[in-house]
C-alpha cells in the first residue's frame, strides 16, 4: 500500500466517525427537550465545530490525499480556511463549556442568570464571529493553512513574518486556552468533591428528584472533563512535542492524526455521557415504520381534513 493511500485512509476512517458523531450529536440536540439548556447549547456549538472540521477533512482533504492530483492540492488552502474555523470554534467552546460547569458549581444560585438562554445564545454568536474574523486575519495576512505532502500536515508557510505571526496567535493563545481549561476543571472536580463530602454528612435520605439531577450534573462534569483532557493533550502533542520529532510517522500521529481524532473523539464522548442523546439514538434506531395501510389512513384523514 503507498504511503499516501494509507494516510488517506486512517485519516478517512478516523473522520468518517467524527461526521457520524459529531452530526448525531446536532441533530439530536434540536430534538431533545432536555438539551435545551445553557450546556446543550454549548455542547450544540462545540459540535458543530467538530462536525464541520470532520466534514471537509472525510470529504474533500482525504480524496484530494488520495488521488494526489496536483490542482486539487494547490487549492486544499481553501479546506485549510474551514478547518481552522471550525477547530477554533471547537477549542473556544471547549474553554466556555469549562466555564459553564464551574459557574453551576461554584455559583448555582446566580447560574441560571449567568447562562441563562438568551446570554448563552449571545455568547455563541460572539464566538462564532471572533473564530470567523480570527481565521479571515490569519488568511488576509497571507499565512494560510496549507497540506504539505512531504511531512503529511497541515502548516502555515515557513516565512519569518507567519512563523512570528502564528506564534502569538496560534501557539500563546491555545497555551493559554490549556491553562485556563485545565485549571477551571480541577477547581470544579475539587469543589464537587467537597459538595459531596458534605451532602453525605447532612442527608441521609435524599429526595430522588434532587438525587437524579445531581447525576446528571456529574455526568455533564464527566464529559467536560473527559473531552478537556483529550483537547489538552492533543494540543501539547501538536504545539510542543511535534517540533521535537524527527521520524516522519510519529510527527504525523502527533498531528494530522491527532487533529482529526481529537474532534472524532468529542463526539463520541458526548453521546457515551449524555444518557438523552443514547436513549434518543436507540429510539430513533428500533423506531418501527408505519404500516403501508395505516400511512394511506393517515393520509386520506389529512386530505379530508383540508
């Protein structure tokens, strides 16, 4: 098998799941009444993001690898445009969704206020704007994220004023991102630790309404964390130990590959924590199609109805 058949298929594989995740997990949000909070939504944002990254990568840069042609190479910049859209509203919704657990810890009382519908909805369009506005810079500054064949990735152009550029932009800014995510989810799994000491000490028979709420809680804080700490070490692989490799293989695991893993891998974590999404897939997968005659019925009934 040649190398780039290859590449292009783990790559494939791996995005075909991040489109089939990602997606489900859209489509299920809008259909589940549950999922019509502060952290829904945002879990909605942060996989539309993934989606879309999954998407360009499964349907136009894993054929173009493939077939190697050359025109389609010379414009995967424009793939390159997208990709780092949607990564960048991926990784900001990351950093909001850590937020939005450590305020519902922290301060429940003021929670409801803080997240409320309308402020989370203006949040995600502010979002949307800067990761749009932050990728059109980076474009209209002449560093464009280009696909080069030798080393199997996604990079900027070796020039001094993109490499100077893209350090500040790019590298200090997800640093920064990697600190503030990892340090909000601690502080939240500490305070949550401490919550729980204290429940079990003053409650012994606990009304099961607040009970299954409190799982619920944990379970968004699992998946939280979860995907944090897969964000974070994807973004230390491809921000500090990738400079360090020589071997041509381990530089692609530790970034083309783990690029495209890291947004299959928050769709997947998503629906293996939000029990709603699970039952809502299952449903939707064992639902039974109407019988011919009682569709006719149906049918016959609307028209009369008109």
């Amino acid at each position: 098998m040649e190398t780039t058949t290859f590449v292009a298929s783990v790559l494939g594989l791996v995005s075909f799941f991040g489109v089939a995740f990602n997606w489900t997990v859209v489509i299920a949000n809008r259909q589940i009444p549950s999922s019509k909070h502060s952290f829904g939504i945002l879990t909605a944002y942060q996989a539309f993001g993934d989606a879309i990254h999954s998407t360009i990568f499964f349907f136009f840069v894993c054929p173009t690898i493939y077939l190697n042609n050359e025109f389609l190479m010379n414009h995967l910049h424009y793939a390159g445009y997208w990709l780092m859209f949607g990564y960048e509203l991926s990784t900001q919704s990351h950093l909001l969704i850590s937020f939005n657990r450590f305020c519902a810890v922290f301060y429940p009382t003021k929670y409801f206020t803080i997240f409320s519908i309308r402020n989370t909805h203006r949040v995600a369009t502010v979002l949307i704007l800067f990761s749009l506005t932050y990728t059109f810079a980076n474009y209209f500054m002449g560093c464009t994220l280009n696909w080069y064949k030798e080393v199997f990735l996604f990079n900027f152009p070796p020039i001094e004023f993109c490499l100077i550029f893209v350090f500040y932009t790019d590298f200090c800014k997800f640093l920064f991102t990697i600190l503030l995510v990892v340090i909000i989810d601690v502080l939240t799994v500490f305070r949550v630790h401490q919550l729980r000491k204290k429940i079990r000490g003053t409650t012994a028979s606990a009304d099961a309404r607040a009970a299954a709420q409190r799982s619920r809680e944990m379970s968004f804080l699992k998946q939280t964390c979860a995907q944090g700490s897969i964000f974070t070490c994807e973004l230390i692989t491809y921000f500090i130990l990738s400079p360090m490799i020589k071997n041509q293989w381990l530089l692609f695991l530790s970034t083309s590959f783990a690029w495209v893993s890291v947004h299959a891998l928050d769709g997947f974590v998503t629906l293996m924590f939000n029990q709603d999404m699970r039952k809502f897939i299952k449903k939707s997968i064992l639902r039974k199609p109407i019988p011919h005659d009682l569709a006719s019925k149906i049918s016959s009934t609307r028209t009369q109805l008109n």
